[in-house]
C-alpha cells in the first residue's frame, strides 16, 4: 500500500481496562527479528501494547522454528503464554505435497519440511508439555490453498493436534478458512477439547450460534472492523460474552484505519472498541469480559 516498512500506525486510545491478545504472531512482525536481536524488539511491543491496555499476549508458534521460539519467549517474558502447533498449511508441506496451489504458485519447502509429518507433531508433543504452553494451535483446515492430498493431510495432522490437546488437558486454539463445514465435522467426529477456541472467526452469525451452542470459544480479529465485513459482525453479536475472546492475528489482519501497515498487539484496542459497538456493549464491562475469559482460559500469566 506504498507505506514504508517499519513505519507504525499512531497509538490508539488506551482502553479503559487491560485485555488480552488471544491469538499474535511476534515472530513475524516486522522489526522483531530482522536485526536478529529478537528480544529488544519483542519488549519493545509488549511496552507499547501495555500502554494502550493490552497486557498479556498469547504468542503462536505454529510451525518448527516459531514454536521453539514462542517457548523460549514465553520463559523469558511474564506478559507472553505460548501456544504450539503445526499449521495446516505447514502440515501440507511436511506431508510432502507438492499440488499446485489455485494461485499457481508451487509451494516452496523450508529446511524444517524435510522433517515428516508425524515428528513435526511429535516436536510439539514435546513442547507442548512445557508448562509456560497453554494452548495447542493453531491447528484445522485452510481449504483457501489446499488440492485433495493437502486436505488430507491437513486433516490428519488436525486430528493429531485434537487428541494432543485432550491428552494434555490443554484449550485447543482452530485456523478455520473456507472449511466451516468440515472443521465442525471433524470435531464432532473425533470429540473437541474441553476448551476449544476459533482463532479469528470467520463464518456467519449461524455457525457462531452453532459453535456457542457446542460450548465452543470464538475469538474475534480485525476483520470486526472491516468495511466489508458485516457477516462477522453479526456473528460477533450473537456470542454470549463467556465465550467471547479478542486477538490481533499480527502482523496479518491489521484493524482499520490502518489495513496495509503491519499490524501487531497494541492496535487492539481498535478491535475491541468495534466490538463493543456491534454488540451494545460498555466498553469498560467489555474489557473485563474479554480479560476474565483469557485468563481463566490461559492463565495465569
Ligand atoms: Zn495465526
């Protein structure tokens, strides 16, 4: 969008209690790890993200080389709890596949894809067993990409991750992207975690109904404050608060004003205000809703 890199949107307006990022990528902010110095630059956005309200994060690491991270950071940082997981378009690339994606870009391997399937998710069986781990995500189904053998894949590292989660006792955070149906129906299939979490909801204010009625988390990004995005709003509106969560997904989905500069935890506050204005909700009471549930989920910190 012809803005330069590493040129930050203004702070918002604090809000008027703390929340909790449920779902950021640190890693792949811009600036935190170019310099390979990662640290300073992982204080540095917890600082800022404090200063606006934002108090605690839970940092993803959802291939290999982030998930080691995340642990590491989430030891070194009392603001940070991790979540591990093979992403299912990690998984895609672990397995193997090699289908031309709808773009017609072939998938290009890291070094870590060597590693198959089965001793990816044994890695973060590993870390997951790491008592600074609290989430084990983000795992599901990204059909966006993804041919018949990548879906298959994909489904049987999501299976992998449901019983790691039932096995550990640990919430389950889902990357769901134009795959609602089978998502829901794998979960039914193999039976959810306990505490089961969308990670950026995306599906319309039918499936929230659904998923509230299962007992299911919905968690809800900067697409609520997307011009385009009524379909989420509504479905934000419909979500009882005690299953209501809040996250950046940064750097992706940054709120708006701001859609083409990166995005990272202290634009939160831009997300939660909307929310707040499409449920009816005071935003002060809102504030506390959304701590209360991450922290009851997550914590403590
Ligand atoms: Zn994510």
């Amino acid at each position: 969008m012809g803005r330069r890199r590493g040129e930050w949107p203004a702070d918002p307006e604090p809000l008027p209690g703390p929340v909790i990022d449920n779902h950021t990528h640190l890693e792949s902010i811009p600036d935190v790890l170019d310099d390979g110095v990662p640290d300073p630059g992982v204080l540095a956005q917890l600082e800022r993200a404090a200063a606006v309200g934002v108090d605690a994060v839970v940092q993803i690491g959802c291939d290999l080389d982030a998930a080691e991270v995340s642990v590491r950071w989430a030891h070194e940082h009392t603001q940070i709890v991790a979540g591990v997981a093979i992403h299912p378009n990690e998984a895609v690339l672990h397995a193997g596949v090699r289908e031309i994606a709808p773009d017609g870009l072939e998938p290009d391997p890291l070094p870590r894809h060597v590693i198959s399937l089965d001793d990816a998710i044994g890695r973060v069986a590993e870390l997951a067993r790491d008592p600074r781990v609290r989430t084990v995500g983000e795992t599901g189904l990204d059909f966006f990409r993804a041919g018949e053998r990548g879906r298959a894949a994909q489904r049987e590292s999501f299976r992998a991750h449901i019983a790691l989660a039932k096995e550990l006792g640990l919430p389950m955070q889902i990357h769901d992207r134009d795959a609602h149906a089978d998502v829901l129906e794998v979960l039914e299939a193999d039976g959810a975690p306990e505490v089961t979490v969308f990670h950026c909801f995306s599906g319309d204010a039918e499936m929230a109904a659904v998923c509230a009625a299962r007992g299911y988390y919905l968690s809800f990004a900067g697409p609520v404050t997307f011009g385009s995005a009524d379909v989420v709003r509504d479905a934000a509106a419909v979500v009882p608060g005690s299953q209501l969560l809040v996250e950046t997904d940064a750097p992706y989905l940054t709120p708006a004003p701001h859609r083409g500069a990166p995005n990272a935890p202290y634009l939160l506050p831009l997300t939660v205000r909307r929310l707040a204005e499409v449920r009816g909700d005071d935003l002060r009471a809102l504030c506390e809703t959304l701590h209360a549930n991450a922290s009851r989920l997550y914590g403590p910190w």
